[in-house]
C-alpha cells in the first residue's frame, strides 16, 4: 500500500492505494478518469499517516480491495499541510497526462 498526497488544480488530496507505484498505467488512468491528469505527487510513509489520522485511516484502509484500490484520506488541504511537514515527504514526482 501506498499513500500519496497530490496536488492538484482543485487542491491537495490525501490518497491511499494498493499500487505499487505512481508510475502504474492502472493508477494513472484511474486518477485520469477522477479527473486528475496533472498533478504533483509526494510519497506519505503510511506509517507517518496511519499515525497522524488514526481510527480514519483505519476506516479507509479497510476499504481498500482488489476492484476498488484508490482511496482518498483525506481531500482538506489545510488539514493535510497542518499534519505533514515537508521534509517528511518524499521526492516530488511530477505528472502530467494527456
């Protein structure tokens, strides 16, 4: 499991998914089809996450299943700013899709 934050043009979003990776085709198609083409992405450690959001995270992650592998955590980015600091994040990846 990871867990990405994005920013993206309607605002930072906190998401949880089973892919192995940002750069998955399935991924970035499905973030495509939820309207995100392009975006900036920082990897979460999930441990830092399921830490700082708690029973919510719990509650997403159990959600999380083979047809179902995006999930959002959390789509407040005051609250996302407020609970991570920069250099608690990965590298920014950045993705623009067509």
């Amino acid at each position: 499991m990871k867990s990405l934050l994005l920013l993206t043009a309607s605002g930072p979003l906190l998401i949880l998914t089973s892919h192995e990776s940002l750069h998955d085709p399935k991924l970035l198609e499905e973030l495509k089809h939820k309207g995100i083409g392009k975006f900036v992405a920082f990897d979460v450690p999930v441990s830092l996450a399921r830490q700082r959001y708690g029973g919510h995270f719990q509650a997403v992650e159990s959600g999380l299943h083979e047809t179902d592998d995006l999930r959002v955590l959390d789509f407040n980015g005051q609250r996302v700013f407020q609970l991570f600091r920069f250099d608690e994040l990965g590298t920014p990846i950045l993705q623009e899709q067509p």
